[in-house]
C-alpha cells in the first residue's frame, strides 16, 4: 500500500461534470495497492487504515492522471524534415506528394526498416513520452499499407506493449491513404481491407480499434463505412480521421457507425457537430496538427457548447506533426484552441481515454481505475499549462510503479 | 586545446550572406584554447598543429552557435497564471488590468520580492535555460518603475552576470508603462527617468541599452525619442518595443535613433520595414508571444526581403510570454513567421547578438570569437527544429567550458 502526499493540487478527472470539471482537490493525497487506487481525496479525511501505508513526497507539485495520447503514428520508417523547410518556402501538399514526400515517402521507408528497427525506435519514442507523464499511448498502423507490413506494425505495438510498463493500444488504419500499386485499382485495396485484412487483425486480435481517413486524398464516405462496419462486425470499434481538409461528412458518419472518435475535425459542419452529440462521439482534437500546418484548428468552443467531448492528442507522425510532445500539444489547446488548461486536461486525460473505450480503466483518479499518474512541478493545472516548459513532470507512476523520475538538475525537484 | 569532433553538421551562422546563410559544414571539427575559438572547418582539413588538442566527441550531433535570447524579462515576481485562463475565456487586456492584473500585478509583486529572492529565481531560469543550449541573455529591467526598484532589478542582473558561467546583459526599461502613482503627471515620470534614472544607470554602468515601449497605452512617440536621446547621450544603445498593436511609427523612430533593434513589429509600416533596412535596425520577432496572444506574427517575410535582419527571441516575461523555451520560439518562427529553420537560427543567434550590439564577440562560431556552443542531438538543424522535442541539446559550452550535459536518462546520448 502506497501514499502520495504533500500535494498542492490533484485533479481527479472523474467523468462527470463536462469538459470544464477536473474535480481538483486541494492538499490531497491518494493510495494504492498494487496496480489500483484505493482512495483519493483531501488529506485531512485520509482514513485511518492508510495511516501506516508507504508515504511518497509530491514535494508541493500537482498530481494528474497519467496522460493519455489516444492518437499517434509511432511506429515509422525515416523522418520528413525536408518537407518541413519545403512547406516554409511555400510548397503544397501536391508538390511534395509530386516529388516523392508525403506520407508515400513514410510507407517506402517504414516498408524497409525491419521490425526490429520499427521497435526499437518506437520504444525510444515512448520512453520520452513517459517522461512527460505519459503512461497510455495509441498507436495506429497505417504505413504498411499491405498484407505484410500492415501486420508487421501491429505486431510491433504489441511487442511494445509487452515491453514496455506503460498501455501501448493498437488501431488498425489499413485504409490511411490507397497505396500507390493500388492507384488504378481502388476497389481491390478496399477488398483486401475488408476481407483479409480487417479478418487477420482480428484473428490475432493486433487492434482494438479500425480507423479510416475520409478524404477526398484517401478514402470516400461510401468505402469509410463499408470498411468501418466490416471493422465493428470483426470487432474492432470504429474510429475516423474526417473532416481534416473541408466537410466531408466524416463526423456525420462516425455518429452514424457508433465510432468511438472522429479526430481532426478542422472543418466539421454543424450538423456533424449535432450528431456527434447525439451519438456520444469524441472529438479528438489535434492542435500540433495546426501549429504544424499553420491551419485553423477544430471549433473546439461550438464542440463543448453542442456538449461534444474534446479530447487533445498529439497525431505524432513524421509529417504533420513530429512532435510527441502532449503536455505541449494541450498547451496549444489552450493558446489555438480556445480551451482553458482544465478543459485541455480533461482532454488529455478522461475523453482521451474515452477515445479509446478505456475510461472504466484509466484517464481519472478514483478508487478502482488504474494507479497511473505524474506528478508535475507546478502550483497547479493552469499553472503547469501557462509556464511552458522543456518537461514540467517530476514522477510518472504506471500501474503502481514509478516508471520514471525526474534526474537531479538544476531547478528540478527529486520525488521519492 | 580542444577539438570538438564527429559533427554532422555545424552551422558557423557567421553574418554575411543574409537571413539564410548559416554556413553549414558537413564532418565539421573545432578547435577553441581557453575561451576563444581557433579553429572551424571540415575535419579533413584540420590543420595538423592541432591533432593532439585534447578531443571530445559530438557522437554524429549538430553542433550551433550558443544561442542568444536577445529580449527577456528575466526577474520578477510572482505569476500571472490566472490571465491565461481569463484571456482565453474572452478577457480583454484592459479588462485584466482593471482586475488588478497585467504588468501593474507583476510591479507590486516585483517590488514586493526583494533582491535576493529576484536573483534566486532568476538563476534557476538562467539554469533551465543553458540546458536548451542558450549562453547569452539579454534581461530588462521595467518591473520596478520607480528609482529603487529600477536601480535594484539591473543590479540583480549584474550580480546574475557575475555568479553565472554565461553572458547575462541589462538593458534599462525604466519605459515600460507609466507607473500607476504617476498616472495623473507623466510628464513628471518622463522627468524622472531622463533626468535621475539614466544618469544613474549610466554611472552605475548597470545596462549597456536604454529600451522604450512604445505604444498607446505607455509612451508615445515624442516621449520615447526623448528617453532614447538621453539614453544614447549616456552611452545606452536605444531599443525599442514598437508596432506591436498598432502601427505607431516605432519602426521608423527605431530608424531614426539608430537603435540596435526595434521588437514586436507585428504592424509595423512598409515605410518602418525601409526606414529600418536602411538604419540597419534589426527586427527582433517575438513569436512566443504570437502564439500566446494568438495574434499575428511580423511579416518576417517582408522584413527579410527588404534586407531587415530578423532575430528570434522568447519576450520570457510572466504575462504575454511565459516560456524561455528559446528553441521553441525558433520552431515558431518556422511555423508561424514562415521562417526556414536556416532563418530562425540565425535569428537566434548571429542576429540576436547584432540586437545586443555583441555580434563581434558571440553568436557565430569563427575563429576569435567566443567559444560558446552547443551540441544538438539531431543530423542537422533543419532536423531539430522540425523534431520538437522537450529538449534536444546535449551539451552547452561557454567560454570554453561544458557549463550543462544532459543527463544520462533514456534516449539521451552522454557528450564527454
């Protein structure tokens, strides 16, 4: 039985109450046991059975539920920084997918990196995720785009996720763009999702998820749903990239298949907004996306007001967002998108959980989830997302276990 | 001796060439004795006096310039974290201000704090911030606004420049805002700071720049060029905060001074943007800021062609820039001034040391220069600033000596 105590502020994330609640305590103190929380609350009503449990120092910081980065690209061949510079100068989309670059360029090199390589540097990328307070990441396929190599990334995640003391959580995104041996052809790719693909992951249970892009660039509404309802049939729950580049009906359609997401939404209409509500969809907002692309981001204020869960990811990938950076990436929530640190929070933590269908087991501190947490060196949440930092966290805790600690240097606080 | 080897890539950002030139070298060495450089070059041609100089190994990292914030607000007290919230809840800056907040919250703190507790913390800033790789600070005064909290704060700074292993520079912003017991006799403020403040600065030899926030809610035009005037008369190079919200000539009154640099710029005129290529004025964009306020950045782009010197800096201040995340600011630049990553850096460094007028002593590595550095975990500079990452530097040497090494923790690389 463990204690975290000297607490300035913990916010407990809990559910309900909307984007806004966070549920913070003042001088609080939780306890766990094992792998799971016993008890949260105000110190002064610590019951008297935890009196004698191991106690930790959060030396003053604030506790948060361990982050939740519910939409990343991690596994990947190469990097894309000439496009970077390329896009400054003035070049489009086209013009870099004309000379070779974009996300073609991705699939070529991650196609010849070996899984060995694709692991060892996923696993690199999650261990300086951790250090920001990570301990949930969502990993899609989606750079294989065949048989071979679409499988060959899940297996990666779930090599990951055996390694690693962190939740690494697989989708399934054969249908990211139609590879290029299948421009003429677009049905068979479709075909080869729908009956192999989609059939195998299921069968050797690699995802959770089945993810589409629907865009005039990938994917039609038509062939998004056909793949989607073949993904929910194998069991693996419905999740959409849609609305990114103008309104397409993507999120429409996610309320329409029960996806437990729509994400980017940069263009989202208001009638995809409605029925977004309606249905319980999350919007899973990408705010590095727009840093990145200079684009305006999601109406992340008319999703919260129709009563739409935002939650806040970093899309980690070599193009449009080559930054694993979540603390950051809810930072940015707040200054692009409008939404208060303890709204950008929730995000990060509760709804992104919700994207991902694990909310009953992680994203919020309460008696029964997931010991995961971080202890950052602030006053307080609005505090820690105001004063941008290298890395503000101090302590991340993964199913009970401190995974990482902040080392010794100058203006860092060393937690027990 | 010393000889830095196995360099990707090392960027000289000497001055000539322009915005983008930064004179890269690929299988770079150099050479530096004591504090200053020897030597830079292709390690083929190192010449053979200094084969034996004592080698310490980049492992394959990008080797820069130590970078130079050129426009901080280093010492304060308190925070300002509460504005983040309410701005990004629809406050106005002039409804903060009547609530008691903006700068006049943070004069009453700083002049609440006393010395020792401004020089604690700005130290552990200084701290956190050679660990991003920075060796040279510029750090303003401009929270007092009265004779002995003006004198106390640049006082701070000279004791910080004494303590500390890098370069630590005052300027005098006595002309921040007028202070609120002036509010109803300007003119006398005007008197003070002309007549008692900068001769005092000026014997004291507490600032080496006279700065000037140039605006219509703190001084105008003719009161600014006065200040400077005096200023300059006094052997206090002028600066000026112009342009920001409103086009207001400061551009032009930068010219017509012969300021070092004139910073913010988001309005300023196309006569300013000519008037300052013509003066040699450096623009010192401020793109932290930009994304804080979420307004507009300066045309970098016009500046740049016009021939205007673009410097990039953080504005760390505990208001409208609450970050001294100098390679962030750089990334921004990238990705909201449209600025390459070739651009920023020589903004954050050759130009930055121009701003403080010190561009013959740091911000370029070239023989007789400062042997002020750092070392990038990234093939080249294109690389880090498209990869953001918490922190990508290695190793910060100035005057010839590591002052910060990463710490050994995963993903990092240890430099000797």
């Amino acid at each position: 039985m463990k204690l975290i105590e000297n607490i300035s502020q913990l916010a407990t994330c809990a559910g309900e109450g909307g984007q806004g609640a966070m549920h913070a305590i003042g001088d609080a103190a939780m306890v766990w046991e094992g792998a799971t929380i016993r008890w949260v609350g105000p110190k002064r009503e610590l019951p008297v059975e935890y009196w004698n449990a191991e106690r930790i120092d959060a030396q003053g910081g604030t506790v948060v539920p361990g982050l939740v980065d519910c939409h990343t690209h991690l596994a990947f061949g190469g990097w894309r920084a000439d496009e970077f510079t390329r896009r400054i100068e003035g070049a489009s989309y086209l013009d870099i997918a004309r000379a070779g670059g974009g996300i073609a360029k991705t699939v070529r090199l991650t196609r010849e990196a070996g899984a060995d390589a694709l692991l060892n540097r996923a696993r690199g990328f999650v261990r300086e995720m951790t250090t920001l307070g990570v301990t949930t990441i969502e990993a899609k396929s989606g750079y294989g785009l065949d048989r071979e190599h679409e499988l060959e990334l899940l297996r990666v995640y779930r090599r990951l996720a055996q390694a690693e003391p962190i939740a690494v959580v697989a989708t399934f995104l054969g249908a990211h763009v139609v590879p290029p041996e299948y421009r003429d052809r677009r049905e068979a790719y479709v075909a080869l999702l729908i009956d192999e693909l989609i059939p195998a992951v299921a069968a050797e249970r690699l995802a959770t998820a089945c993810d589409v892009f629907v865009e005039e660039s990938a994917f039609s509404l038509d062939e998004a749903r056909r793949i989607l309802l073949a993904g929910r049939a194998a069991g693996l729950a419905p999740r959409l990239h849609a609305d990114q580049l103008s309104a397409g009906g993507g999120a429409e359609l996610a309320a329409e298949v029960g996806a437990l997401s729509a994400d980017h939404l940069e263009h989202v209409s208001e009638k995809g907004i409605a029925a977004m509500a309606q249905a319980g969809v999350v919007a899973v907002s990408l705010p590095l996306v727009s840093l990145y692309l200079g684009q305006p981001p999601l109406p992340a204020r008319r999703l919260i007001a129709a009563g739409v869960p935002v939650a806040v990811a970093t899309d980690f990938n070599p193009g449009t967002a080559p930054s694993y950076h979540l603390p950051l990436a809810m930072t940015l929530a707040c200054t692009l998108q409008r939404m208060t640190p303890a709204e950008a929070l929730k995000g990060g933590t509760y709804y992104a959980a919700k994207a991902l269908g694990l909310e009953r087991r992680v994203g919020s501190l309460e008696r029964g989830k997931a010991a995961d947490f971080a202890v950052i060196d602030a006053p307080d949440v609005e505090h820690w997302l105001y004063h941008l930092r290298p890395n503000a966290c101090r302590l991340t805790v993964a199913g009970g276990r401190a995974i990482w600690r902040a080392p010794g240097h100058s203006g860092a606080r060393e937690l027990a």
